[in-house]
C-alpha cells in the first residue's frame, strides 16, 4: 500500500483530533494545522498526498490554502469541508485545485470516498427542485463573505445591508 499522508487544516481543535485519530487508525499518517500561517512550516516539514481543508479557518479563508496545497503538488487530493455549502465557493474550490467539497458534518467515511473521486462523473442525476429564494440569497452572502475573506463589515458594506442584520442572519446560519 502506498503511503498515504494527510494534512487536516482544521481550526475546530476537537474536530481535528477526532478526525485525525480515525484516519491515524486507517492507515493515514497525519499531521494537523489550525492557521495558514502554519501551511509553508508543515509543506517544509512534510510531504501530504492528501489533504483536508476547512474552509473557513479563525478569521481567514481556506480558499488561498487550497490554491497554494495544489501549486505544492498537483497531484496532492484535497477535500474542502465547510459548515455552509455555496456553489460559488465550490466551484472556486475547484477551480483552484480541490478535488471535492462536503458540507459539514463530514466524516471519515465520506472524506475517505471524495479522496477517491478525482474525477468528475457526468451521470450524476441532475434534480427538477428549483432553488429557494433563501437558498439563492444565502449563496450570494457566502460568496461576498469569501470575497472579502470574512470580513462582516465589507460584506454588509457591499450587500447594502447593516452590519447588525447579517450578523443576524449568519447567527441562524451557523459560519464554520
């Protein structure tokens, strides 16, 4: 078996400890980070052939970890885990090297599978549903907050909307 060694960019310390525990037990050897800050030190000490990446990392983006985990080694399979989903950030996540992106809660089980879909599959049932407004409006939202790395006040600013009403709004919509 070839060796398979994980980075977890994690800043939940509980989640990351779970997480690296089981995939310590799968085999995995596995070093976690909570900060880009610490990307170049771990690339330096390490060489990940896998990696998982929370997207929204204290108060920075994990989108520019990706693009520099993928700049690193291209070949390195890199899974984005967020607490809100949003197209705009998947297609961005891909876009800049990931090879999936799961919605928290995600475990083990559904890291380890997206790993081993690098590539696309085209008979993936599309749906009728169309989307909500909500849905539609909370996109737009996460995609202004990655833009200006998670800044609420130029997210407010650029939304044309209060400070205070998108806090509320990111409150009923929990940001991990």
């Amino acid at each position: 078996m070839p060796e398979r060694r994980l980075l977890i960019l994690e800043d939940d310390a509980s989640f990351a400890r779970t997480l690296k525990r089981s995939f310590e037990r799968r085999g995995y050897e596995v070093v976690t980070a909570s900060h880009p800050d610490e990307l170049d030190e771990v690339l330096r000490d390490s060489a990940p052939n896998f990696a998982v990446v929370d997207l929204k990392l204290a108060n920075a983006s994990g989108l520019p970890c990706v693009e520099v985990l993928h700049q690193h080694d291209p070949s390195m399979m890199i899974v984005v885990l967020t607490g809100y989903a949003s197209i705009a950030t998947a297609v961005e996540a891909i876009k800049l090297g990931a090879c999936h992106y799961l919605a928290k809660p995600a475990n083990t089980d559904d890291i380890e599978a997206a790993f081993g879909k690098g590539n696309g599959d085209a008979n993936v049932a599309l749906t009728a549903r169309s989307t909500s407004i909500k849905t539609l409006e909370w996109e737009r939202i996460h995609e202004t907050l990655a833009e200006t790395d998670f800044n609420i006040s130029e997210t407010a600013r650029r939304l044309g909307m209060h400070r205070r009403t998108l806090a509320r709004k990111l409150e009923k919509r929990q940001v991990k």
